[in-house]
C-alpha cells in the first residue's frame, strides 16, 4: 500500500506540472487584465497603468511570468489579488471553510440517501416502491442543478420557510456559539442537495441494478443452499460487493461537488470559492482564477488517491502493487 501510494504521488507530479501549464497560458490568452478591469480608461493616466504593469511582471517574457507564479505557488504564494488588495492565498482560505462543508454535507446527503434508497430498490426489485424510486432518479438526472436550485429556493425557503436561501450565516450571532453552528448547517443544506442531486440518482440507480444482478450470481445460490437468512445474503454478500464500485467514485465525487459549487453557490450567494471564482473572473483578478483551478485540480487528484486507497480497504481481496 505504501509504496503504491508514493508511486501515485510520483506520477501526480508531472500531471499537476501539465495542468499549470495549460491554467497558466489559457489564463494569459484571454482578453485584458486585472488593470484593465479594474481601472477606468477615461480617468486613469496611462503611465500609472504601464508603472503597474511594469511593478506587477506584465511586461515581462511569459515563461518568465510563468516561472515566477508557479515558483511563488509551490511556496504558498498564489500571488496578489488586484481587486481585493491582498494575498490571493488568504482571500482563498477565507472562502474554503465554507465550500468544504458544502461539500461534506453533500457528500453525506449523497451517500446516505443513495445507499437507502437504492438498498430499498435492490431489495424489493419491480415492486411499486422500485419504481417509485426509479422516477424519482430519473427527474433528477433529467433537471439540471440550477432549475432545482431554483425550485428550492421558492418552494422550501419562500413558500415554507424551513431553510434559508442565500448566505452562509445568520446575522447577529456569536462564531462558536450552538446557534452558529445550527445556522451554518442550514444555510449548507440547500446548496448542498443541489450540489448531491445527481450523484444521488446516479448511485441509487448502479446501487439497485447491481444488487440485482449479484442476487442471480453463483455463491448467492451457494449460500441460500445453505440455508443463509435472506438478510444476511442481502446484507454481507450482495450488498457489499455493490456498494465497492461506488467508493471508487469518491474522487469523482470531490471533484464534481466543488466544480458544481461555482454554479451552486452564485445562485444561492454563498460566500465560497465557486461564487469568488466566478467574480474573479468577471474582475479579471486571473491571479485569484489561476491559483483556484490549479487547487481545484491537486484537490481532484488526491481525491483520486483516497478512492483508489478506500477501495482496497473495503475488498480486501484487492491488492494495491
């Protein structure tokens, strides 16, 4: 296990080599600047622009430019955010706590509604429940994110009232105090069950189809001959074996959760690194823009990794070499 995991971590070096590369040289090709965007063309003397392109490195060779922010970035210096007047790694940080529990309370809304739902599925196969079920993912992996964020938003906030519909915290209260806390988590809850939807149909249904599918197999047979309890069947041997394949997809999950956030949080006006992405760019603050993506994508790899390690630790007749 552990030389497969240093072996992961080897080739993952030149993978995020390549992907700052491409992040950079998109980011330079795109039209203006964080200057240019900023700063008013009628109202700013141009020498101060060319001073601050010359001050920020602009006018220099690009691979210069480039060895200079991917220098600063393997030390922890992701540059300098132009709109906000400080270090893109802080403004950064300051948004992260609030897209990991987004990401957390969907990962958990997933896995937990997945698993009953498609454990409820597997088990009853063709019953009214089953198909119950199977409308039900096939409405969510047919509505896109924003159309259900939508729907939230009037129905379970404006209509019932039971959740917020934008921010991250209510106003007035004490960070650390149980109050906080509780606000915190409900103003994740909507943004999150966006963000988890389609997994959430997605797993439910490989869930059912797969435990279907173990229930014809051979040692399914072997062991009701031995007179197993159905429950114990269900339960050590099929349901074990399906649920395997979908912790692979842990990293997908990572991955696709925090990409999904940049929408999700711009329509819920959640203060996370999707909504600062966004307004990055609309700011042209590329520095902000170039440090995300390339954080989104080491993220995404780890994320990788930890499946790929979860999957031998579940099964293990799985041997990582």
């Amino acid at each position: 296990m552990l030389i497969y995991t240093l072996r992961r971590i080897a080739i993952m070096i030149p993978i995020i080599f390549l992907v700052s590369v491409v992040v950079f040289f998109l980011a330079q090709s795109m039209p203006g600047d964080a200057l240019s965007g900023r700063i008013d063309p009628l109202n700013t003397d141009p020498e101060y622009i060319e001073d601050m392109r010359e001050e920020l490195g602009y006018n220099e060779p690009i691979y210069v430019q480039y060895l200079d922010w991917i220098g600063g970035f393997l030390q922890g210096d992701f540059g300098q955010s132009f709109v906000h007047k400080m270090p893109a790694s802080e403004l950064i940080m300051s948004r992260i706590p609030n897209t990991i529990l987004l990401a957390v309370v969907a990962m958990v809304i997933t896995y937990i509604v997945s698993f009953l739902m498609g454990r409820y599925a597997g088990r009853h196969p063709h019953t009214l429940g089953d198909y119950g079920v199977q409308v039900l993912n096939y409405l969510a992996l047919a509505m896109p994110s924003f159309v259900a964020a939508l729907m939230l938003i009037y129905f379970v906030s404006f209509q019932l009232g039971w959740l917020p519909a934008t921010g991250s915290i209510g106003s007035g209260l004490d960070p650390g105090s149980w109050a906080y806390i509780v606000s915190k988590v409900e103003h994740a809850i909507l943004p999150s069950l966006c963000l988890g939807l389609l997994p959430i149909a997605s797993y439910t249904q490989f869930l059912r189809n797969d435990m279907i599918e173990s229930a014809q197999k051979d040692f399914v047979r072997t062991a009701r001959a031995k007179g197993t309890p159905d429950r114990q069947i269900y339960n050590k041997h099929i349901l074990r074996n399906s649920v395997i394949p979908i912790v692979t997809l842990l990293g997908f999950d990572l991955a696709s959760i925090i990409g999904g956030s940049v929408i999700i949080e711009t329509i819920f006006t959640y203060p996370g690194v999707g909504q600062l992405f966004v307004d990055s760019i609309n700011n042209r603050d590329y520095t902000v823009v170039m440090a995300i993506t390339l954080l989104l994508s080491v993220m995404t790899l780890i994320g990788n990794l930890i499946a790929d390690i979860f999957y031998a630790l579940i099964d293990p007749r799985i041997r990582l070499d």
